[in-house]
C-alpha cells in the first residue's frame, strides 16, 4: 500500500500487488474467519467454535447480534462443572446466533452430557441456514439456570437424554421450528418461561415435562411420547393456536397426559381460551372432564 502521510491526513495514492514464492504451510487451512461488517464469525474446529464465543459474547448485542456459522461438523471436549457434570459450551454473556449451516456439534461422552448452557441474562439463538436443513448437535442438552438466560431455537435437529432442558425462574425458552429426539424427554421445562410455535418432539417418555411451576405456550408443533405424550406439573391452559392459521399443536399418536387424582388434571384442563380439540377430520372432539388421554389423530 503506498501511502502518503501529512500533519491532518493520510491518503491512499496506490495498491500493488507483487508475486510470492510457493511454500507449503503445515494445515493449511483458515478455522477462524471474522468479519467485522456483519458481526459474523465463521469457524471450522472446536477451538476455533470457543473462540468465537469468547469474543461474541462481548460483540454481540440485542441491536447486532454476534453470529457465529459453522463451516465444518467439530466435535466438542466435556469438562465438569462444579458438580461434576459434563459440559460442553457456556454462553453467559451477549446476545449470540448460532448458524448450523447444515453441519453437526458432536459432544464427546455419554449422551446425557451438557452440550450448551445458557445463563446469567445471555441470549442464544440456533438456526440452520442450509438448504438440507442437516444441522444437528448431538448429546445435546440445554440448561438455562439462573438469571434470565434465553434460548430461541429456529432449526436444526437435537439429540440426547433431554433435547431441551430448561430450568431455574425466569429461564426462556422459544422455540420456532427444529427435530427433538430424546432417549428420556423431549423438553424438560422446570420453572421456566416455554413458547412453542413450531418443531416435532419426540421422548422416549415424554414429548413434554413441565415441572415446578412456570408458564408455557404452545400453538404449534407435533407431539409424541412413548410412555406419555405431556407430564403437565401445575401448568394448565396452554394449548392453544395460532389465530391467523387457525391450526395448533398436533398430536398424531393421539394425546395422553399423566394422571394425577389429587389435582385433578385433565385434557380440557390443557387447553387455553378460546380453544378445542379436533380430530384429523377437523370435527370437535369433545371430552368429559376425567379425560386423561384420547386415542386417535
């Protein structure tokens, strides 16, 4: 670059560009990529996926969110917690999109580990940007534990023990779309704040647990549990739909919740105001109030 430097200024009068000689460089290959405009970081390996966070946590903001894209599927090394849990990544600062883009986040360990633990008011959102929409982490399991953290899921496919678990007050979950597959429950909500518009839930107990209290809102998504479909706590009321579509969420196994004989929950006990049960023929079903489950689409 020929530059010409006054008292006041600096000018650019040229660039030039002069040939090099060949040489081979061990690896070879850039795993870490950041462009400032866009607030994006892109990364290929492990540590270059924990470096980005590092930094994204102090660039990314509700205003410009630090985005991180995957280039590349990397597998992520646990390390305990203070209570000897395995965990993978921690976001507990920033406001941060996680970008998929059609690879895999592999956690090393048994499937009940911590892949991602979001806390102390940090926002996380997962996308999946790719055409195939592949994007997958496996022994995946999301804490949200305590002060407010946020967890926005928008695609992908996650696997593991939970695929979702959220826990402490005023712990966020929002998901919007994406495949859960869990060897125990889909999402475990413990005293959390749940919306769920869109997504396939699969448990091999639950499709759903709310425990301890919080609130949830479901108007969307597909639900199905091997043992029960909904464990539903002290949450009632949260059935709903989507007013502009008239659809909600679907239960193609037919719908069971677990019964309780001291409270008395029951599946018109689920539902929001305004809202019924249809069948797969759009006929209203109707139901006493001893119904825990229903047999049908």
């Amino acid at each position: 670059f020929d530059l010409k430097v006054g008292k006041d200024y600096v000018t650019l009068n040229g660039v030039k560009v002069t040939p090099w000689n060949e040489k081979t460089i061990d690896g070879g290959v850039a795993e870490y990529t950041y462009d400032e405009l866009t607030n994006t970081y892109t990364v290929l390996t492990a540590d270059a996926l924990n470096t980005a966070i590092s930094n994204a946590k102090t660039s990314g903001t509700a205003e410009n969110p630090a985005i991180i894209k995957l280039a590349a599927n990397v597998e992520i090394a646990c390390t305990l917690d203070e209570w000897g849990t395995p965990r993978g990544i921690e976001v507990d600062e920033g406001v941060i999109t996680l970008d998929l883009n059609g690879h895999i986040i592999k956690l090393t360990g048994d499937d009940n580990n911590v892949a991602i633990i979001v806390d102390n008011g940090a926002t996380l959102t997962i996308n999946d940007s790719s055409e195939g929409k592949q994007g997958k982490i496996t022994n995946a399991m999301y804490v949200l534990n305590p002060d407010n953290g946020k967890l926005v899921i928008n695609g992908g496919t996650f696997e593991g023990e939970f695929a979702v678990w959220g826990f402490e007050n005023e712990s966020v979950i929002e998901i919007n779309g994406g495949t859960f597959i869990a060897t125990y429950d889909a999402i475990y909500a413990q005293r959390s704040i749940l919306t769920i518009t869109g997504g396939t839930f699969n448990g091999d107990r639950y499709a759903l647990y709310l425990i301890s209290g919080g609130t949830a809102s479901i108007t969307g998504g597909s639900f199905s549990g091997k043992e029960y479909d909904i464990s539903t706590g002290s949450v009632t009321g949260f059935l709903s739909y989507n007013r502009e579509t008239d659809t909600g969420p679907t239960f193609p196994d037919g719908l069971s919740i677990v019964p309780s004989a001291s409270t008395g929950r029951n599946l018109n006990a689920l539902l929001a105001d305004g809202a019924a049960y249809y069948d797969a023929n759009v006929e209203k079903i109707d139901l006493d109030d001893s119904a825990a489950s229903y047999n049908g689409d």
